[in-house]
C-alpha cells in the first residue's frame, strides 16, 4: 500500500485503506469481525518483526535501549493474552 502511494500521490488514501482491508471480501464484511481483525494483527506482527530486524543491524546500545523499553511497553498489554482465562470476557 505505501508503494502505491509513493508511485502515485494523487491516490485518495482512506479509499486506498478502505480497498486494501475489505480486499477480495464480500461487500459489506464486517471489519470489526474476529477473521478481519486476526488478519491485521498478523500482517501487524510481520511488520513489526521485519521492522526489528532491520532495526538491529543498524542501530546503537542507547538506541537499543530505547526500543527496547517500547517492547517492554508492548510486552505488558500481550501479557494477558499469554495468560489463560485473563481476558474471558463473553
């Protein structure tokens, strides 16, 4: 998506965001679904882990340290989801 918008920066970007989430899916699919939401979230999880190792050939101990306190940060709200039975809210 962001290579579209860097080859062509007339493209209206909420239209683009719009068609990028909703895809090849039915019209009208529900984007707060738990099937659209997984699919953000891994395609979230590879960003991020591509991000960090791209980040780690490049970057200094003090900068390290700031990420590093950024992950922790990260690492405090996914603690209840590796926790069983913390988040059985149904």
């Amino acid at each position: 998506m962001v290579d579209r918008l860097l080859h062509n920066p007339d493209l209206d970007v909420a239209k683009l965001v719009e068609t990028e989430l909703t895809g090849d899916k039915e019209a009208g699919a529900d984007p707060l679904a738990f099937d659209e939401q997984l699919q953000v979230l891994a395609d979230l999880c590879r960003r991020l882990a591509r991000a960090l190792r791209n980040l780690l050939r490049e970057i200094t101990s003090e900068e390290r340290d700031l990420v590093s306190g950024l992950l922790a940060g990260l690492d405090r709200d996914l603690a209840d989801f590796r926790t069983p039975g913390v988040i059985d809210i149904k």
